[in-house]
C-alpha cells in the first residue's frame, strides 16, 4: 500500500512542479481554458436548444421515446 502511495505522490510532485515552473504555459492554459469555456457555454446557449424544459418527467420520457421511434423510421 504504501508504495502506491509513494507512486501517486510522485506523480503529483512531477506535475505539480511542471505548471508552477511554467511562465509561458500559465498563458497558454488560460488561453486554452477561455477557449473552452466560450464552446461549451456561450455555444451551447445558440446550438442546442432545451426541448425538454418545462415538461413534467412523464411528458419527457414521452417525448424522447416518440423522437428515437421517429428517428429509426
């Protein structure tokens, strides 16, 4: 056990050391994480639309079944 753990913690400490001696990285992360956040959030507000927002349970599971029926058609 405890040499999993002496692995584990080695493998945080090379990383760990890695990002905190980066100067150029640290920009290129936030960069890279801007990126993401704008493709998954503001994109996903315009692309893919709530069909299933103010349906009760029963009226989702409806809905969802009707369109995979419809769909393997």
């Amino acid at each position: 056990m405890s040499t999993n753990v002496n692995i584990f913690r080695r493998i945080w400490r090379f990383y760990y050391e890695g990002f905190t001696s980066m100067t150029v990285g640290k920009t290129l992360w936030l960069i890279i994480l801007i990126k993401l956040a704008i493709m998954f959030l503001v994109l996903k507000i315009f692309f893919f639309p709530s069909f299933l927002g103010g349906k009760s349970s029963e009226q989702k599971a409806d809905y969802v079944s009707n369109e995979l029926i419809e769909r393997s058609n």
